[in-house]
C-alpha cells in the first residue's frame, strides 16, 4: 500500500493536468444557429410513419402541404395549405443552393409542382406521399422524384 507522501506526490504532479481536463470539459459550447426552416425539416421528421390524409394537418393524419404548414407552425411560421398556396407565399432557389426546411414541389399526374416535401440535407426529404401510404423519407437517388421534381422554394422566415 503506498504511503500517504506517496500519494500526495502523485497527486500534485497530476494536478496540473486533472485541472486543464476539467476547465475543457466544462467549457460552455454555444450551439450552431438554426434557422426556422432547420427547426421545420426536424420537425416535419418527428412525423414520420405518421397517415397520410387528403387535407389533413395533424398528427392524426397528414397531406403533402398539411405536413409543410404543420412543421412550419411549430417552429413559428404561418404558411398556407395547398401547393399552389405556398408556391406564391415562397421564393425560387436552385437545387444547388438548398437547404434544410427548403420546399421540394414535384410534377404528379401532369399537375406542375402538385406535390411538395421538406428537404432534410444530403439530397434527402421528408413528405406525406399519398392515399394507403404514411410519412416517410424518400430521396433523389430514387429515379421516380429525380424525374418528377419541378422546382425548390423557401419561405422567408430564413
């Protein structure tokens, strides 16, 4: 067992170290700045494997644009119901510059920009599909959005 000067050497060479560790560990972070449409796409995620329903905008059951205005509602933005609503309540960004919570509209059943998404980053969305289906994340490696997307949109909460 070692003595009691023993330890207390042991302790005062370590001590230096055990106080640099501890100032770093305790250091405050600030965390990275979310815009509104950040906190949306999160949002808008939690949702997931939530029903799809025509005109819907709850839990209980949601439409493509019911999702984007429900998300939007609770990181505290108002945006309208309906794609055609949204497309003029939002700006035209390209593909190049998206962002998380930016609106993805794709061309369904030859109605330009008739469904609509919310892209979550890595060329990813998350959307309330259609009739029988849930919420769920779907992306550009999928060949049918690929060939189906029209245009990107923010809203100017950001």
């Amino acid at each position: 067992m070692p003595s009691m000067s023993s330890w207390f050497s042991r302790f005062l060479f370590l001590a230096p170290f055990l106080g640099v560790l501890a100032a770093c560990s305790h250091a405050p972070v600030e965390p990275p700045s979310e815009t509104t449409g950040s906190r949306a796409a999160h949002l808008a995620l939690t949702m997931v494997g939530k029903p799809y329903r025509y005109g819907g905008t709850t839990p209980a059951g949601f439409d493509c644009s019911g999702l984007v205005q429900y998300s939007y509602a609770l990181a505290g933005v108002e945006l309208p119901h309906g794609t055609d609503e949204l497309r003029r309540m939002t700006r035209p960004i390209s593909r190049k510059h998206l962002q998380r919570g930016d609106l993805l509209f794709f061309t369904q059943n030859g109605r330009k920009s008739s469904h609509v998404a919310l892209y979550i980053g890595d060329g990813r969305f998350v959307h309330a599909p259609s009739s029988g289906k849930k919420v769920y994340v779907a992306g550009f490696d999928d060949s049918y959005w690929r060939r189906h997307f029209s245009e990107a949109r923010r809203p100017d909460s950001d």
